[in-house]
C-alpha cells in the first residue's frame, strides 16, 4: 500500500510508514496545541502540491506562522503548486465547489482543512452541518487527496471531534493531548485509529520549537488520574 508521509518527525514511525494515500485523518486537539502548525508542516515539508483551506487565520498570518519555523510559503507557492484558501461567511455554500476546482486547477495532492470545527460559525443546524462534513469528506476522496481535518475540542471533554461526526467519516484520527503532570502540562499525541495500520497504542509526547512539530515514539506519557 502506498503511504503518504506526515512530515512530522516522529509520526510516521507509529503507523507503518505514513498515512495511507488518500485517506483522511482527523487532527483533534484543544486550542494552542499546534494543530496548525501540524497541518502547515504536512503541506510545505512534502515535494507534492497541496492545498490549505482556512476558514479561521488570514493567509497572511499563516504565512508568517510558516516563516517563523524556516518556510518560504511564497516561494512554496510559486514553486510546488502550494495554494492557501481563506473563506468568508457569506460564501460558505460554494467553497467545496471552489476548493475542488483548486484541486484540479493545480493537481493537489494534499488538503488541510482548518478547522472543521469553524464550520460550525457558519452553519447552527446540526443536520445541516453533518451534511457540509460528509459532503468534504466524499469531494477529498472523489479527487484522491491525502486530507488533514483538523477539529478543536474542548479541554477537559473525552470528545474526538466538536461534532461528533468527523471522526466517522475520517479513516484515521490523531488527538493531542494536554495533560497536567505534577503543575506542569505535558503535551502528548496518540493515534485513535488509522484503518489498514497495525499503529501505535500509546500517548508519546511531542514539542513544538521553532523547526515546527516534533513526536518522541520511543518515549510514552503516562496520565496518572
Ligand atoms: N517558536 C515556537 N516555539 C515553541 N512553541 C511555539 C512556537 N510557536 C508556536 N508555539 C506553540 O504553538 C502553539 C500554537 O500552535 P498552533 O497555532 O498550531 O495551535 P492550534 O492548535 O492551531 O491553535 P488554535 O486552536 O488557536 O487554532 C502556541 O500555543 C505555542 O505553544
Ligand atoms: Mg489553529
């Protein structure tokens, strides 16, 4: 099977190798835990055109997140086919449409999606909103893209998702954790799931520094309740 590498030092060691390609994994985690930051590095560190959809941060902001850990995204653009997508409320009913014919215009490979969660400015009916994240997640796999999904979560909730439909229509989920260890927080990553993967069961801690996103899969985080 062909498998996509995350780019994250550390992570592909935990599921044989990489995400499987085309596939879409859920990114869960509380806010500031780098999940951002996690999906920039999946797009600028790969050779392969991609495409980074916000519905949150101005491009601009993100551009300099990405400079700040050593990345031209500019120069990625102009070179790799690296596109970013900012959307406002008022067109939210046609930006699958235009992400899709993004994907095409410049042969995406990759797609972040941040956040999934923000949708849910946009869209209050339930129903409605389960029908915007299944109709994402079927236009990812229609143009065989590796996607990232990323969600927040509230802090002190078992939740995987802020909905609790993504991590169903997601082939893997990724969850950062943020856990109070003797008055000081531990940040820690564990795979939930990644169908077709014999992956890692364990919470191993991980680091964000100005190189961007780092996992230690030999160390482990034990949470003592
Ligand atoms: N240069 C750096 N060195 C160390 N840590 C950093 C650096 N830059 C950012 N961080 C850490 O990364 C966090 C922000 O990362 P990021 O924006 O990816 O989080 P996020 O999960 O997307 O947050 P949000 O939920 O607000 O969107 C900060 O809270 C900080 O802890
Ligand atoms: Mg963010």
């Amino acid at each position: 099977m062909e498998r996509k590498k995350t780019c994250i030092p550390g992570v592909d060691q935990l599921i044989e190798g990489g995400i499987p390609d085309g596939d879409l994994v859920l990114l869960s985690g509380t806010c500031g835990a780098g999940k951002t930051i996690f999906g920039l590095q999946f797009l600028c560190m790969s050779d392969e055109p991609g495409i980074y959809v916000s519905f949150e941060e101005d491009i601009e902001k993100l551009k300099d997140t990405a400079a700040m850990l050593g990345w031209d995204a500019d120069k990625l653009e102009r070179d790799k086919g690296l596109s970013f997508l900012k959307y406002d409320p008022f067109k939210i009913e046609d930006v699958f449409d235009i992400v899709e014919s993004n994907i095409r215009e410049i042969k995406a490979k990759r797609v972040v999606i941040d956040s999934i969660s923000a949708l849910g400015i946009y869209e209050k009916d339930p129903a409605e909103l389960r029908r915007m994240i299944l109709q994402i997640s079927s236009m990812l796999r229609k143009n065989s893209c590796t996607s990232i999904m990323i969600s927040e979560t509230m802090p002190g909730t078992l939740k995987l998702s802020r909905f609790g439909v993504e991590e169903f229509v997601s082939d893997g989920v990724i969850l950062l954790h943020n856990f109070s260890i003797g008055g000081e927080y531990r940040r820690a990553l564990s795979i939930w799931k990644m169908r077709s993967t014999e992956h890692s069961k364990k919470i191993h801690p991980y680091k964000i520094t100005h190189k961007g996103f780092i996992v230690y899969p030999e160390d482990t985080v034990r949470v003592v309740k």
